[in-house]
C-alpha cells in the first residue's frame, strides 16, 4: 500500500493583509480567560488599522473582561485556493468603537504567518455539481445540495453553495460528489465531508475523495486537467 507523504508546513511570513470585508476570523484572547470567537471583519487601512464586528453578546455571551483595549488577540483565517492556506497574526486591540456601531479596532500586524495545508496542489474551477447523503442513512436519500466545485485533484475538491441561513453547515459524513455531464449519466464520486464553513450564507465545504477511481480521473480529464500532473 502507498503511503501518503506528509504536508509540508513550511511556515512563511509577510505583512500585507488582504481580506474582502465580511470574511470571518477566528479572535483567540488569553487573558485574563482564554476564549475565541468568530466575528467578520469590517475593513481595514493597510499599515494603521484593521477593524471587526463586535461579537453579538446573545451569541457569545459577555466579554467584557477580555475585549479590553490593550488586549493581546491572535487572529486566525483561511484562505482557499491551489494549495489552501492558514493565516495568523498577533495583534493588540486598540480601541472599540460604540457609534455608529460597536466595532473592535485592532493594530495593523508587523508579519503575518501563513502555512500550507493541502499535501496536493488543486486547480481552481467553477463547476456545477451537487451533493447527495450515500444509501447508509435512508432517512437523508432525498437531501441533495447544489452548488459548484471551486477547486479539485485526484485527493479532494473544494464545495460551496449559498444559503439564506447564517447557521447552515454540512455534517462530517460519507457522500456522493454528482456532476452532469452532457452525453450522458452524471459522474458519481463516493467522498465524504472533511469540514464545512458558512461565511456570510457562502457554506465552503472540504471533501476527500474516497479513492483514486476512474470516475475521478474521468472528470478531470473532460475539465482539460492531467492527473499526473497533480
């Protein structure tokens, strides 16, 4: 059996920050408790400031003692793409803002650090497909979710459709990857649901296909895509 090679998390640095607003960020805050939340980022004026939603009191409760100005938070995101990546920084919270609305203005980082996460390059795209719950749970065979594949390799794929609810995400489970084809039955991939993220209605979704099989390497070669060049 082949074995895997590791990801290479190779840990580079920069100091620009470039983020559309709306994108959600991990806040991680240490004293005098450890917390993290999850708010959208508002804006933010390359080298001076970058600012984020107040988090919503109802959601996570009173945090008074911790989003104090002067504060410590370690900011944390993930950006999609070819290799798909995670950012982080160190930041100090600099002012919060009560009017027109309640915002937190942090301190523009000095470097920010970002590593790889896939072992596999992936090419981007924008394919129409779906997803549908495999026949071990007979209760969801009529759940099916379209959307579009926004990347893929012979490992995986990237999965996104848009919701009217903020809370939707995809459980972890096994699935079925479908994508039409024009002469003939859709390509059907067993795959299953690795992590799933709802950004502003966007639900971005992680799958892993389940092998290597000629379905996959099938439809990487109608999208014009050389598996052995992944």
């Amino acid at each position: 059996m082949a074995v895997e090679p590791k990801a290479e998390f190779t840990i580079e640095e920069t100091n620009i920050f470039e983020l559309l607003p709306g994108k959600m960020l991990d806040v991680q805050l240490n004293y005098p408790v450890k917390v993290r939340i999850k708010i959208p980022l508002i804006g933010y004026s390359l080298g001076k400031y970058i600012i984020l939603k107040y988090p919503c009191e109802q959601k996570y409760g009173n945090y008074r003692d911790v989003l104090i100005e002067g504060n410590v938070a370690i900011v944390r995101y993930l950006v999609e793409g070819e290799h798909g990546k995670c950012f982080a920084f160190r930041s100090t919270i600099s002012y919060i803002t009560k009017y027109p609305d309640k915002l937190l203005v942090l301190t523009y980082p000095d470097k920010i650090e970002n590593r790889q996460l896939r072992v596999q390059q992936r090419v981007t795209t924008h394919l129409p497909a779906s997803i549908t719950v495999t026949n071990e749970d007979p209760s969801l065979q009529d759940v099916k979710i379209n959307g579009i594949i926004s990347d893929i390799s012979t490992k995986g794929c990237g999965f996104s459709f848009k919701t009217d609810k903020s809370s939707v995400v995809v459980n972890k489970r096994d699935i079925f990857v479908c994508v039409p084809i024009a002469d003939g039955d859709d390509i059907k991939i067993l795959a299953k649901v690795c992590n799933s993220r709802n950004e502003g209605g966007k639900v971005n979704v992680g799958i892993q296909f389940k092998d290597e099989d000629e379905q996959v390497k099938e439809l990487l070669e109608r999208l014009f895509i050389d598996p052995n060049a992944l």
